[in-house]
C-alpha cells in the first residue's frame, strides 16, 4: 500500500507506527521515562519464622519438618518466608545430649514468653516475627500469622558479601513509631542430621533446617537518629560448620519486645 514506511526494505505496519508515535510523545513528556526507571516493590515481605525445638523432644519431630516445608515451599506468595531453627538446652538433662542446642536460645524463648505473658516455655513452639507464638506443628496457624505478618510495615534491609570476611549491612525505611531497634546477625545451617540413640526419640533419624548456630547482637540504635543505617559486619564461622549450606540473616528487632521489623537472608 502506497504510503505505509519502510525499514530495510521490510513495510512497517500502520499499528506499530501509531504505537510508537505515542511512545515519543510520552518520552518526550517524562511519563515514559519515569515508567522505565521507576524501582519496582519487592513483592515479597521478609517474614522471620523461628522454632525453638530440641531432639529429645518426642513432639518436635512433626514441627522441625513444618519448618522444613515453610522454607522450601514458600506457600505464601507475599511472604519471603526465612526459618530460625533454635535448639533449647532444657531437655538435654532427659537423656539426649543435642548438639545444637545452646543455653543462649532458652533465654531467648524466655524472653518471649515474658513478651507474650506465658507462664512456661514449651517446645515445639514456633513464634512468627516476634508478633504471635503457637505450637510449631500448627501448620495451618503458621500460614495465617506468616501472612498477617507480611503485611505489616517493614523496614528495607540490604545484606551483601564484601569479601570472604565481612558483610555489608544496610537498613533503613524504619516503620512509623519504631524507636529504639536492636539488629541481630545469626548464621544458620541447613541439611542437618542426627541417629539419636537415647531420650524420647531414641532410634529416630532426625532432619534440621536453618539451624542457628550463632547469633549476636551487631547494633542497637534510636530509629529516628539513624534513619539510614549502614555497617560493615564480621563474619566469623566454625571450621566444623558445611560452608555449602551456611546463610546469614539479619533481624531487626525493636528492643524488649522481639518484635521483628525488617529482615534479610545471604547464601555465604
């Protein structure tokens, strides 16, 4: 047809013409632009699960395999679910000695059920960013809470590896209200196994995921001092630690509380 252009011998159609004559003006005005360089939302909310289990418990078996679901399922689209598995030591007087577990996450669970008003500390006991605790074998409990917590405010947080011996930190986007914030450094494990041979789940094979074996305090600041904070952390790792199946992850809490506002996860 006479009048349509060509490129390279090849017609072009009327359409695209028009298309692309309405893309120019929209350049030319800015609109466009602004569509193409415009940081997108992460659609999905970090969402901190932690278990406080122990192998000689006879009832955290189904919940330490929950745990295990919730982080290679991802069942909740909004949610980018990062599993805490925390080892208590109270059990290990029954008859087991389990070798993930550590005085440090008892204190923590203790510090939760001040926070929550809970007479006893139990496992298996799952908490969801430190909003809302439940027995950790309640699955269907651990979908609504990991998506009610998805949808609360959160701060942004970027974590990097700056070299073979130190992370790089940034965290800023505070929630409204929050003031003073503790951030935590923990360092998990996964495709962990056991043969228990005494306690409770003597003859058993049991299976961990994101096991923390560390977690340590890197700062704590006033929120509406340091909107924008940024820090260079130190990674240190045990030798008997599998380097293939460490990640660091970051939790950023307000303090007295627990309660989590922002949280990252790094593969090492």
């Amino acid at each position: 047809m006479a009048g349509r252009p060509h490129f390279a011998g090849f017609e072009i159609p009327l359409e695209l013409v028009v298309h692309l004559r309405y893309c120019l003006v929209l350049l030319a005005s800015g609109l466009l632009g602004g569509l193409l360089f415009a940081a997108s939302p992460n659609p999905h909310t970090p969402v901190i699960v932690e278990l406080f289990t122990a192998e000689g418990c006879s009832s955290c078996p189904p919940a330490d395999q929950l745990l295990a679901r919730l982080e290679q399922a991802q069942p909740v689209p909004e949610a980018d679910i990062i599993v805490l598995g925390e080892h208590v030591d109270y059990w290990n007087q029954l008859g087991w000695q389990d070798r993930f577990s550590a005085r440090q996450y008892t204190q923590r669970q203790q510090e939760y059920a001040y926070a929550f008003s809970i007479e006893d500390i139990y496992t298996p006991q799952m908490v969801v960013n430190g909003l809302a605790q439940f027995n950790g074998a309640d699955g269907p409990r651990a979908l609504q809470e990991i998506r009610r917590a998805a949808a609360a405010p959160h701060a942004s947080v970027s974590l990097l590896r700056k070299d073979p011996s130190d992370l790089a930190l940034t965290v800023n986007h505070f929630p409204a209200g929050i003031k003073n914030v503790e951030i935590l450094l923990a360092v998990t494990e996964d495709s962990l196994a056991s043969d228990v041979r005494r306690g409770e789940n003597v003859g058993r094979r049991l299976t961990h995921t994101g096991v923390v074996r560390s977690l340590v305090s890197v700062a704590r600041l006033d929120a509406r001092k340091s909107p924008d904070f940024a820090s260079d952390l130190p990674l240190r790792l045990s030798e008997d630690w599998n380097r293939e199946n460490l990640h660091a992850v970051i939790l950023v809490e307000v303090r007295g509380s627990h309660r989590i506002v922002g949280a990252a996860k790094l593969k090492l």
